[in-house]
C-alpha cells in the first residue's frame, strides 16, 4: 500500500468527533512534531505546527478539520434501547439499520419494520430511532447520556477507489499532514488541525487572533454527486475529475486572487481540477476571512461521494493530485505573488 494510503486508513479507522478529537491529534502529532519547528495545541484544542519559511514577511495557514460527523447518546429508555442525536449534520435516512459503535459497545439502529409502515414509506426523524446494544432493560445498560457514538466503517480500497468513514475531512488531514512532513515553505507556514468544524467552524474561529495570517487555504473532502439518480447538472463535483476548487459557499464567495493562484499552479502543473457547482454547506475558510482582521482563504477539496454517511467513496488518483498540488502551493510563490500583487 502506497504510504499517503497507509496515512489516509489510518487517520479514517480513527474516531474523532467534534470536541473529541483527541485520538486524531494525538497521531498527526506523532507524525509530524520532528519534522516541524514547532508544534502546540491551543485552548480549544487545534493542532498548531510551524514551519520557517525560506523568505520573510508573509504568513500561511494550511487549515483541515480533525472532527468528523458522529453522535451522542441523549437518553437511555425504559427497554434498554438508547436515544441518540447527531453531532453534524447527518441525514436519519442513512443510519437506520447501521452498525454503531457505542462507546464500548456495538449497537444496531432500529426503525418500525417496512411491511408495518402504512400505505407509504414514512418520513425519519431521530425521535424515531433508536440504538439496539441487546439489553433487556435500563438496568442492563451501563452507557451514561453524553456518550460518543461512532460509524464503524473500516477502510478499504480498489485498484483505483477507496472507502471509509470520515473523509470528510480526514482526506484533508492527510494532505495537510503529508504537506507538513515534506514540504519546504516559500513563507513562514502554519499547518492548523482545527477542532470543531462539523458545529459551526468552532475552531477556525480563534485561528487569526493567534495568528495573524496573510492568507490560508482550507484542504477539505467535499461532496461528489456524480450518482445515477441525480441529473448531471445537479452534481456538484465528479470523481476522477480531480481536485476541486470552490468559489462561494455558505457565507463566503471565496477570494478571487486565492481562485487564481489555485488554477495558474494546477494549469502549470498539468493537473486536472474541477468547480464545486453546489454551493451549500460551509468551510472553515469563512471564519478565516472574517474574524480578526481577516485574510484571503481559499478551499481546495478531494471529491467523495455520500460524505456524511457511513461509507464515503473517493478516487485515489483524485487524493495524489491534490497533494501534489498542496505541496508545490506551499514551496512556491503563486499566492505571495496573487495576494502582494
């Protein structure tokens, strides 16, 4: 198995949700803490690596979310059945029947057999699901409320496909670990683990009173819609296609100059890239550019189909060329010269 691989099974086989992400810190930091100048953890829990660069007076920020969707425990009921909420955004449609891990413990997620359901197909909502961990009782049950629970998916892979849970954004974190290891920055670079993102960017959100960037790119797994059932003008990215660029979503239209230093580079190296057509949904680049005094951030993004649900699909090829990409971004002057004019 290629290395980047070997890293990309790693961090997915991990679970790590918003605000626990320990686990995810623990073993980027392991990889990288003798490869960087230096390394911190902040307040909130973001992973903080620096690198000098070999020129002064411009600050980089290379930015993935460690957290990925999951869900907490809300009540244990009177038959031993568990009551649980998402932690993100998660559709009820994709949980229903699927294997949990429950703190220790593995659950099955129940809803009303389809032969009782009445003339039509009813809609999901999480009042009415709920985790079966096979006590016959409260009193068997030793889960506390609060409790994480995690999809089990494991990874695997194809000759040119691979799945997993939590590509979103674990790709991200791979590209961004990778980039760290072995990249040799233009500019003084910071290489930022956020927390949180899958509540609302909660990390992202104290990244420019500490540190002052000039401009930041955000590595993410996006959504890819490429799916039989869905008309092509609907899909927001496609497989295979390469990485993908965004240029407005959910409270930011991305920085032109960052757009333009994303598709020179990719255009110079020969790499296929693509527009993210779909602009719902959010990235930590929006809190970038609007805290503090702010700075031009830009979302660069491996495509998977179903993130959010318990299997993601990516195409390796797609992963390779975003990391290529990544890694010369960060050792060249495109962006200095895009942002400084």
């Amino acid at each position: 198995m290629n290395e980047y691989f070997k890293l990309l099974e790693d961090l997915t086989n991990l679970n790590g949700g918003s605000a626990d992400e320990d686990k995810v810190r623990d073993y980027i930091k392991e990889k990288i803490e003798s490869k960087v100048d230096r390394i911190y953890i902040d307040n909130i829990g973001n992973l903080i690596a620096f690198k000098k660069g070999r020129k002064s007076g411009f600050k980089l920020g290379i930015l993935s979310h460690m957290d990925e969707v999951s869900f907490m425990v809300t009540d244990v009921n009177e038959d031993g059945t568990l009551s649980f909420r998402p932690v993100g955004g998660i559709d009820p449609r994709v949980v229903i029947g699927k294997k949990l891990l429950v703190g220790e413990k593995i659950g099955v997620v129940g809803f009303k057999p389809i032969h009782l359901q009445k003339d039509k197909i009813e809609k999901v909502n999480y009042d009415q699901l709920k985790i079966d961990i096979g006590a016959k009782d409260k009193n068997e049950v030793k889960i506390e409320i609060g409790t994480y629970v995690y999809f089990t998916t494991k990874y695997e892979e194809t000759e040119n496909y691979a799945t997993a849970k939590a590509f979103d954004d674990r790709a991200g974190c791979a590209v961004n670990l990778i980039a760290a290891v072995e990249t040799t920055p233009m500019y003084d670079t910071y290489f930022i683990f956020t927390v949180g993102e899958e509540i609302g960017l909660m990390g992202a959100s104290v990244i420019m009173e500490q540190l002052d960037l000039d401009a930041a790119i955000i590595l993410e797994g996006t959504t890819a819609g490429d799916l039989p059932e869905l008309e092509s003008y609907k899909w927001a990215t496609h497989l295979g296609d390469g990485p993908v660029f965004t240029f407005f979503h959910s409270g930011y239209v991305i920085d032109q100059r960052m757009l333009k230093a994303f598709i020179k580079t990719a255009e110079r190296l020969n790499i296929k890239y693509q527009m993210k057509r779909r602009t719902p949904g959010g990235t930590d680049a929006r809190k970038i550019a609007t805290t503090a005094k702010g700075a031009p951030a830009g979302v660069i993004s491996v495509p998977c189909r179903y993130i959010h649900s318990p299997v993601s699909v990516m195409n390796k090829e797609d992963f390779l060329n975003t990391i290529k990409l990544a890694k010369v971004l960060i050792s060249g002057e495109e962006i200095f010269k895009e942002i400084k004019g």
